[in-house]
C-alpha cells in the first residue's frame, strides 16, 4: 500500500492526536496532544506540521510543528520548533520525508528542543548544531521568609497586574498552556517573570525546569526564596537550570554530567538567539 506525505491541517489534528496517543505517549490524552498544537499565540501558521497516511486514508506517522515569529535584533524570524516525530515501524524508512517535508518549508530558524537519541544524527547530518545546555540540578530547600527578602508569587491576577510591554505579551501568549508554569519575583523595585514546566527523570515528574527568566540576575539573588516556594506550593523537591537561562550558578546548584540536547538550525544564529518559549515545551506535559 502507497504512502504519502501531506500537512496536517486543523481537520486532520484529532486522527493525529489519537494516533500519537496510541503510538508514542499513552500518558499524553488524545485531548491533551490536540490542545498542544492549537497554540494560542499570534501566527500565520501554514500547518500543525506533517503527516503520513496510506492510500486508505489511515495515519501511520506524524511529526509536528510550532511556529512563532519571534525578533531576533532589527529582524523578524519565522522559526518552527519540531516537536513530536513519530512513524509506525514497518514505515520506518518513510520517516525522513517527514522532515525533509519541514525543511523545504525554509523557516528561518528551526529547532529541535527534545531530539531523541536516534533524532540527533538525523539532525546533525542537515546541518543542526547543539545549543548550550550546562545545566544545574539544585535541591529545592524551605527557608524562612525574612524582612526584606522579597516575595514570590504564582497568582495568575498579580502577575498579569505586574508585567507590562514584551513581558505582558509574553505572559498572555503562554498563560493558558499545558506545560507553562508562571511566577513573578518581587524585590523592592524590581521584578523577574519565570516561566517553569515539571518535568520527570527517570519517570519520576520530580522536577522543575527552569524554562524563561526575564532578570536572571534577580532570579539568581532571589533563588532560595524561588526554590522554597517551589517546594511548598508546587510539590518539586528538586529543580533543573541551564545556566544559559539563568545567567550563572544557582546557590547549591551541582552540573548535571550529561544534560539533555538540544538542537538549532539557521543562519547566523546564536545561542542568546533562541529561548524555549513559543514551543513544544510550554504547549505539552508529558
């Protein structure tokens, strides 16, 4: 039977959705895999990605897309983050019409946030690059809130409140997602917006990934009151940071010996250029 390669449009996404459920991720619901690509951000998006069906009609692979227009300098990039790839074994030798189906698309910048083992050779041999991800693993401790020390807060009314321009945007473009996790820091005059997901290692869903910080400095000054609350209001006793986002050393802060890869493609693009946000990170929770 003939296999072709098509978009996936918005009437396509529940067989999608059902098919990744079944053959990828049966902890992710078919619901929760729809939500994830009706993102709800401004852009002309010309798909959900792409998608193999045979000549019946039936699904037997999908690979994702979530497209941004994001500000890079004085220009405005079309990036395309690739999110969930999968095809069905005895299609196997299909998969890479599925990405050669993305990169023909000539987004300006794609990447790669959660490439699988198998994924990175794949990517490396079409040109993507590892971006930094040094990462610290820090135990989430409770301390005792001191005069002065500054507050910490998830409410979604005080963030909204708070957060003005490009933050403000920001925080409405990701306030409803799956996997988008809000807190605001408050220090005197200052303020940093964090943006966190959970995440599991070793199926254990244990941990807070450090996802977005508007002022790392102050998040950085401001971590132990950050970790406390994270421990008492979210129930994560540990909390992975890249260093690229959070501007340096957390306080008890270890490396992690192998950090998970991730990986960009586009031309003149720096590590300072590309952030998690706009993605498949803050759209699912797997």
């Amino acid at each position: 039977m003939g296999v072709r390669v098509s978009a996936i449009t918005a009437s396509d996404v529940p067989e999608v959705a059902d098919f990744l459920h079944r053959e990828l991720n049966e902890k992710v619901s078919a619901q929760a895999w729809a939500q994830a690509v009706d993102v709800p951000w401004k852009v002309d998006a010309p798909n959900h990605g792409f998608q193999l069906r045979t000549d019946d009609g039936t699904v037997v692979g999908a690979y994702l897309a979530f497209y941004s227009d994001r500000t890079v300098g004085d220009r405005v990039l079309r990036f395309c983050n690739l999110g969930a790839w999968c095809v069905l074994p005895e299609q196997r030798f299909h998969s890479l019409k599925l990405l050669k189906a993305q990169l023909d698309q000539k987004c300006d910048v794609y990447t790669d946030l959660s490439p699988s083992g198998n994924v990175v050779p794949v990517n490396t041999k079409r040109g993507f690059r590892f971006l930094d991800t040094a990462t610290e693993l820090v135990p989430n401790i409770t301390l005792p809130s001191l005069p002065g020390s500054g507050s910490v807060t998830a409410d979604p009314r005080a963030i909204a409140s708070a957060l003005t321009g490009a933050e403000a945007q920001i925080y409405q473009d990701h306030a409803g997602l799956a996997a988008a996790r809000h807190l605001l820091l408050t220090r005197g005059g200052e303020t940093c917006y964090v943006i966190f997901r959970k995440d599991r290692r070793k199926g254990l869903p244990l941990f807070a990934s450090i996802l977005y910080v508007s002022n790392p400095p102050l998040f950085r000054r401001m971590f132990r009151q950050v970790s406390s609350h994270l421990l008492l209001r979210h129930g994560l006793p540990a909390t992975l940071a890249e260093t690229r986002i959070s501007g340096g050393g957390l306080p008890g802060g270890r490396p992690l010996a192998n950090p998970r890869r991730k990986m960009v493609l586009g031309d003149g693009i720096a590590d300072s250029d590309v952030d998690y946000l706009y993605s498949e990170l803050v759209c699912l929770s797997w």
